[in-house]
C-alpha cells in the first residue's frame, strides 16, 4: 500500500509542478502580449488629437504625454509627421521646440501627399483662414478620392454640408482614431 501512496504522491508533485509551469507560462504570455499591444507614438498621438477634435477633454498630463510623443515621429513619414505637427501646433503648443513657421515650412515641402495636404488645411482653418483650408482639403481630395482625413476636416469647415462630405467618404480610408471620430461625428450630425 506504501507504494502506491508513493506513486499517487509523485503523480500529485508532478500534476502541480505543470500547473505551475503553464500558470508561469500564461503569466509571461500575458506580460509579453501587454508590451506587444502597446501604443505606437503614432497612435498615442492619433488618439489624443481625434479626441480634442471631437471636443473631449483631455487632462493637461494627457496632452502632455501625447506632446512628448511629438519628437520621435520623423518627418520622412509624411502622414505622421502631418498629423503630429498639427497636433502640436493646435493643442500641445507648450511644448513646441521650434518656432510654428519651421513646422508649416516643413509640411509645404511635404505637400505632394494628400494627408499632408489635408493637416495643412486643418492648420490653415485653425488660424482662421477658411478659403486657404478649403482650397488644401478640396485639393487633397482631388489628389486622393480615399483621403478620409480630408473629408473630416472639410466636415468641420463646411457645417451646412457636413454630412453630404462625410456621405462622399464613404469608399475613404481611416485610420482607427478617425474611424471613431467619424463614427461619432456622423451620430452627432445624424447623417
């Protein structure tokens, strides 16, 4: 009987030995898919500029945080680049390390990409130039029927045509953030 109380005993050691290995397992799974799912610069920044746009709050540490994300875009990714300008120029402007000017100087030499053109357009009604942001965002579109930033932007710029815009965009693209956005700006607008 002591024998089999022995191979019961080493059967229970070795069933809890391998449910602690996969319990350590899965721990470690779980850990290493967390830093995996972790935001890139880009979409922090996304995610904190589509949210002021929609008119959120965000707290002054979120903007912070968001802001400090602004130095490792590069400018050779012209979309990114376009989008982390403008939200530093519009809502993160205490930390600006530059004059505005060699931002905007920056995406003119950039221009030739259709989302670039559409953050120009942004900027350029964010100072109360409303023909000039126009002109970029029908432009942009003229460039690419899929630029869906530029049809939210002219949303926002043409409010007596909002919806007529963003039913246009319908065949757009969008990255997560502004399919949000879209999503609760057309609810918003009951388009």
């Amino acid at each position: 009987m002591s024998v089999i109380r022995l191979s019961e005993r080493q059967r229970l050691i070795i069933w809890a030995g391998s449910a602690l290995l996969i319990g350590a397992g899965l721990l470690l799974l779980g850990k290493r898919r967390s830093a995996l799912s972790t935001l890139s610069p880009q979409e922090v920044i996304a995610d904190a500029f589509w949210r002021l746009e929609a008119g959120k709050s965000l707290s002054a540490e979120e903007i912070k945080n968001a802001a400090s994300f602004v130095a490792q875009v590069p400018d050779t990714i012209p979309e990114a680049y376009a989008l982390a300008v403008a939200f530093l120029l519009i809502y993160g402007t205490d930390a600006l390390s530059a004059p505005p000017m060699v931002y905007i100087q920056r995406l003119q030499q950039l221009k030739s990409d259709p989302v670039v053109l559409s953050y120009l357009g942004r900027l350029a009604y964010h100072t109360n130039q409303a023909e000039k942001a126009e002109s970029y965002l029908r432009e942009a579109i003229r460039m690419d029927s899929t630029c869906g930033v530029a049809y939210l932007f002219l949303s926002r710029i043409r409010t007596d045509s909002a919806c007529v815009w963003l039913k246009r965009a319908n065949r757009a693209i969008y990255k997560p953030a502004e399919q949000v956005f879209l999503r609760e700006l057309m609810e918003r607008l009951g388009c």
